[in-house]
C-alpha cells in the first residue's frame, strides 16, 4: 500500500532529490558522450569540412567560422547534459509525486526505478528505433524543422505507449495469471509504438559514402549517453528515496 498523506515526504523534499539525481547521472552522462562520443564527433565534423572545402570555388560559398569554438563545445557538454539531468530528474520527481495515489507498491526505490525504466523507453528507445541520431554532416538542412517535430511527436507517442503498456497490464485485473497480464501490456505498448512507426514519415538523408561503421558507431554513443542518463537517475533518485523512507521509519519509532 502506498505511503499515505501524512506519511509520504513533502514534494519540495523529492524535488530536491530528483534534482540532485539528476545532476549527478547528467554529469556521469557527459562523461560517457565525452569518452564515447567525441571521437566520432571529431571524425564526422572532419568529413563535413573536406566536403565543404572540396566545393568549386566558382559557386561563391564561404565557410562559415563557428560561433562556438569545438574546446568551447566539449566544455560546455558537461554543462549542457548536467542541466538535462537536473530537469529530467526533476520531472521524474513530480511524477512521481503525481501517481503516489496508483502505485500498488510502498517501495519507494522500485517505484523510482520503474518511473525512470519507463522513461528511458518511451522517451529514448522508442524514439531512436524510429529516428536514431545522426553525426555532423548527415542530414537535410531544409527539413530539420520538420525532423525536429516529428522526433518531438515520436517522444510524446513513445510515452504514449508506455503508459498503454501499463493500462493493458492494469486492465486484466490483480487475479490474472502473470503472463496474461505481460502479454496485455506488450500488447498494448506494440500497438500504438506499431501505429505511430507507420504513421509519422522516414527520413532517408544518409549520404551513401557517409561510412557506415562512424555512423553505427556515433548511434550506439549517443544511445548509450542517454542510457547512462536514465539509469543513473533512476537508481541515484531510488537510493536518496529509500534512505529517506528509512530516515522517516526511524524518527517515527517511539523513544525508549
């Protein structure tokens, strides 16, 4: 049964927690895409530029300097994903906060772990299978507009599916055989996930010389960044929960 109102911790008090998961696995995050990233980064961008300053000169473009320059972009990636990590961590928080009434569980730690598992697969799986990253010097610059709300809408329908799944699970009822209830949820995850691959468009905008093993290499890293992200909040934020559940079951201890 789950904690009751006079005994759950204020939303202040998880909020701060969530944050501070989150800024934590960000940081563990930007270390993974520094290491396993950032070569594939550099070697894309090099392929970008011989194909810029391989353009006829005749046709009047210029390359531009970046804004940023890429010392400036590694610094500030640890920056960047720290800040992701803090916000993501504190929407897991006030989720978590939201649906304390329908956990069927009073362990704080796994409810956590679930929150930020099912995260993980609405808003970082589901989408990538459908539109995976892709390097510096892949892509169409007149569609990213458009690539850009499509993935958005691929997030929104991931967790869409996510939250079918646990209706389906929820639907068969408590006294279902197990696999009755698992099947119901795979069903309906796979069919909006199913739905929305064949509904939203594909973009093929890969060069055909564009190396395939970078490209393969730079989708694992990014994947794997965001992996990273969610499994440290994930148990960072169950931890902080159950030492906090075992804080409070302590003090409510009568005194000897």
């Amino acid at each position: 049964m789950p904690l009751n109102a006079t005994t759950a911790p204020p939303f202040l008090a998880v909020l701060v927690r969530g944050l501070l998961a989150g800024l934590i696995a960000g940081l563990l995050a930007g270390t993974f895409a520094y290491v396993a990233g950032e070569p594939h980064v550099e070697a894309a961008i090099a392929i970008e530029e011989a194909a810029t300053h391989a353009e006829p000169a005749a046709g009047g473009h210029q390359h531009d300097e970046a804004l940023v320059t890429r010392s400036g972009q590694r610094g500030g990636l640890f920056l960047a994903t720290g800040l992701f990590g803090a916000a993501m961590g504190g929407l897991l928080a006030t989720a978590y906060v939201l649906l304390a009434r329908r956990r069927r569980t009073d362990d704080d730690g796994r409810s956590g772990l679930l929150l930020a598992g099912a995260a993980l697969l609405g808003a970082v799986i589901v989408p990538f299978l459908k539109y995976p990253a892709n390097p510096p010097a892949v892509g169409d610059p007149a569609t990213i507009n458009q690539r850009t709300v499509t993935y958005l809408l691929m997030v929104v329908l991931g967790l869409v599916a996510v939250w079918a799944g646990s209706l389906g699970y929820r639907s068969v009822g408590a006294q279902a055989p197990l696999w009755q209830r698992v099947a119901a949820a795979v069903g309906g995850f796979l069919l909006v996930t199913v739905a929305s691959y064949v509904v939203l468009p594909s973009f093929q905008e890969v060069p055909t010389d564009f190396p395939a093993t970078l490209l393969w290499n730079f989708r694992l890293a990014s994947l794997g960044t965001q992996v990273v992200l969610w499994t440290g909040i994930g148990l960072l934020f169950a931890a902080l929960m159950h030492h906090d559940r075992r804080r409070r079951a302590a003090a409510a201890l009568p005194s000897t």
